[in-house]
C-alpha cells in the first residue's frame, strides 16, 4: 500500500474514482496522519449512512447538501463546515450539485 503522495498534485493529472451513484472523489494529497480529498456531487446523490474510526472535517466548496452527523440534521452550503468524530453516524443528501473537501486523520487506507 503506497502510504503517501507526490507532493505536488495537479488537478487535472489525478483520476477521479467513482464513489456511488452520482458521486466521484479526487484524491489531492496524503501520508499515514492525514488525507484530502475532493468529492463531487450531482444533484440528489446520496452519501449513505456510515462512520469510521477517522476524525473527517470537511468543508462545502460548491453546492447545497443536506447533512444527518449523530442523528442531528442541518443544510449547509458554500463556505460551511461540518466536523465529524471518529466512529460517529453521518450521511448526506445533495441538495444542489457541488463540489465538497474532505480531511481524514489518519488517512483513508480504504481510499488507496
């Protein structure tokens, strides 16, 4: 498993992985303690109900989503921030497409 990336990432020479229906994700920089990632959404995709033992932050770049973290739901958009605890419930439901930026610590082995 490569356990970090190049240290410089350029948008366009990094290929998106399908991440569910409608969702795609761009890996833009890792090493074993951390993680970012993009992940694009078209309208009314779907983040399914899930938790991890990473700590996640992730901030709403583009677009409308509706977020469910430990049963509490709130809309968020452009220039919002969500924080999720490790091992904590979340979801979410795109609203409006767009683009979110997500941080993982440590980083998201099952991404690789």
């Amino acid at each position: 498993m490569k356990t970090g990336s190049d240290l410089f990432l350029f948008k366009d020479e990094i290929s998106w992985c399908p991440a569910g229906d409608g969702i795609r994700r761009q890996i833009m920089g890792f090493d074993t303690q951390i993680m970012l990632v993009k992940v694009e959404f078209q309208k009314g995709a779907i983040g399914s109900e899930h938790s991890h033992y990473h700590c996640q932050s992730t901030y709403v770049a583009s677009g409308v989503f509706e977020f469910t973290v430990d049963g509490i739901m709130k809309k968020v958009k452009e220039g919002d921030g969500i924080y999720i605890p490790p091992n904590v419930k979340h979801s979410t439901r795109c609203i409006e497409s767009g683009m979110l930026i997500d941080a993982f610590s440590p980083m998201r082995e099952d991404f690789i």
